[in-house]
C-alpha cells in the first residue's frame, strides 16, 4: 500500500538563503552565494517527504503577484 500526504500552505513565504564558506568572528563575513526558495510550514515538510519517498500533494493560496517562485 502506497502511503500519499496531502499538505496545505495558508501562508506560503519566500526563503531568502545565503552561503558563507566560514564565519570569522569580529571580521566583515560575505555570503557567497544566494537563493530565494519557496518555503512555508506545509512546503517544508512536503519537501522532506518527498525526500523521505512518500507521494505528496501540496496545496495552498498565493496572490497573483507572487506566484512565479512556487511550482
């Protein structure tokens, strides 16, 4: 029996991510890197379940403007 999760986001975010190689205390650190990444309570776990194998079905309401980052 295939197990299947259903998740809803009722307030879908944006996670602004950035990488430092390594962190000097009382120097000016840069972030390398950069990523902006659909995120949210429901959009996190479904990404770990999805991770783990488990079938997952992600729902949730995003306004017209926003919608481009979230597959």
């Amino acid at each position: 029996m295939s197990r299947r999760v259903a998740t809803i986001t009722l307030n879908p975010a944006y996670d602004l991510v950035g990488f430092c190689p390594e962190i000097e205390r009382g120097e000016v650190n840069l972030v390398k890197t950069t990523g902006l990444h659909a995120a949210g309570k429901g959009i996190n776990v479904a990404k770990v379940l999805k991770d783990l194998g488990i079938d997952v079905t992600v729902g949730g309401f995003l306004g017209k403007d926003n919608q481009d980052g979230f597959p």
